[in-house]
C-alpha cells in the first residue's frame, strides 16, 4: 500500500528542488547579494525566454538540423565500422585504440582547423557534431555484437550461415539495447557539438545567438539560450526513449 505514494513522492523530488533552488536563486538576486550582470534573477531569465522567444525558435531549428545531420552520418559510419571491426580482429586491434585517442582531443581544439580546412559552412560543423556523436555509437554497437548469445552463434555457424547472415538474424537484434543507449547519448553529444561549432561563426544557430548575446552582456538571454538548449536535448533523449519501447516493446515488461 506504501509503494504507490513512495513512487509518487519520488517522481516529485526532482521538480521540488528545482523549485527551492529557483526560490534561493530568486532571493539572492533580490536581495542584492549578487550584481544583476552577473547572475540575472529566474523572473528575468523567464522574460527574456518568452520575449526572446520566436528569435530562439529560429535558431533552435538552424541547431537541429545540423545536429540531425551529424548524427546521421556517425550512426551510418558507425554501423558500418563496428560490422567491419566484428568481423576483422586485426582490424578491431588495430582500429579500437585509435578511436579511442580520438576522443582524448577536445572538440574546442579542433573546431579551428575544420573551419581552416573546409570554410564556415555546414561542412565544419557537420563533422564536428560527426567527431562528437561518432565513439559512443561505434563502443554501443560493438559492445552490442559481443552480447550475442554463444549458443545461438554456434547454432547458426552449425548449419553453415555465413557472416552476414549471423549478423541480420542475431547479432543486429541483440546490439539493439546498447545501440539505443549508446544513442541517447548521442542525441545530447550532437546538440552539444553544434552549438560548439556555431561559436566559430555564421548566420544561425544557437551558438550564433549565445555568441551575440554574450558580447552585448546581455546575460539573462544567455541564460535563457542555455534552458532552451538543454530542452532541446532532453527532448530528443525522450523521443530516442520512445522510438526504444517502440522498436523494443518486450524490455517494458521485462523491467515490471
């Protein structure tokens, strides 16, 4: 009879300390014990989200659609990866590591040259997104292979099924899960590295409006920027969530 207001209560928790951080927030910037420049109030924050509102909207889509981009190619190119590393040891020994160090160089370091190699169109900030999204889609879809079943493996090998065939009927449906998780972080990755990439320039975009917005010390706008794109991403990890129970209909009721 206790679960159900527990679980209630739980659900509850998040948005009730939200509610008391914005409420400290708010009385500190009240009662002066922080400049406004510095750190605007919630109810200026709030403001300028909804008089900024259509301008943010404008650029929200510019973000997405670089981040639609970039992600796409990284799950494609990962995919293909991932099968060619399964099915290549010497390939994966000698493929794993380097993808590895790729993600000791920080994307802010790099943005630079691709705007040196490829001008200050989409090409940079496509790849830039492609770099950030790229690694955990390709250690989720390898790591997915390798959860195979061995006895279901042997079984096919058995009958005499080749690799491919192996991989459409039981490895692709077991990497599914870790595809899905390696996904959701994706998503944010690809929204995270489109604004980065937007600092370097151009007409649209989130970063674009953050970059203005800081330079004018316009504070509660950039705030505001900063809510949006972190809506932004929690949007797209909740539509990765739902296209998972969609596809994998079976994991809620294992889970109950």
């Amino acid at each position: 009879m206790t679960k159900k207001p527990r679980s209630i209560i739980a659900k509850l928790c998040p948005f009730i300390f939200l509610a008391l951080l914005l409420a400290v927030w708010e009385g500190v910037c009240r009662a002066g014990l922080v400049r406004e420049f510095m750190l605007p109030s919630p109810t200026k924050v709030f403001k300028a989200l909804v008089s900024e509102a259509p301008t943010l909207l404008s650029h929200s889509r510019v973000t997405l659609l670089e981040a639609a981009a970039g992600l796409g190619l990284s799950i494609a190119a990962a995919l293909v990866l991932a099968v060619l590393m399964d099915r290549f040891t010497l390939l994966y020994e000698a493929g794993y590591p380097l993808a590895v160090v790729t993600q000791t160089i920080p994307t802010v370091a790099i943005a630079p040259l691709l705007v040196l190699w490829f001008g200050y169109g989409m090409a940079p900030r496509g790849v830039l997104i492609f770099v950030a999204c790229f690694f955990p889609m390709l250690i989720a879809l390898l790591g997915g292979f390798k959860t195979a079943d061995p006895g279901v493996l042997r079984l096919y090998r058995s009958m005499g099924a080749g690799y491919m065939r192996v991989l459409w009927d039981v490895k692709l449906p077991y990497a599914l899960d870790s595809f899905f998780s390696g996904l959701r972080i994706s998503v944010s990755y690809s929204v995270i590295g489109a604004v980065i990439s937007e600092w370097l320039g151009g007409s649209g975009g989130l970063g674009v409006y953050m970059t203005r917005v800081r330079k004018s010390f316009a504070f509660d706008k950039m705030f505001a920027v900063i809510i949006v794109t972190s809506a932004v991403s929690l949007v797209l990890i909740k539509l990765v969530d739902v296209i998972h129970a969609a596809v994998m209909p079976w994991k809620k009721y294992e889970k109950n």
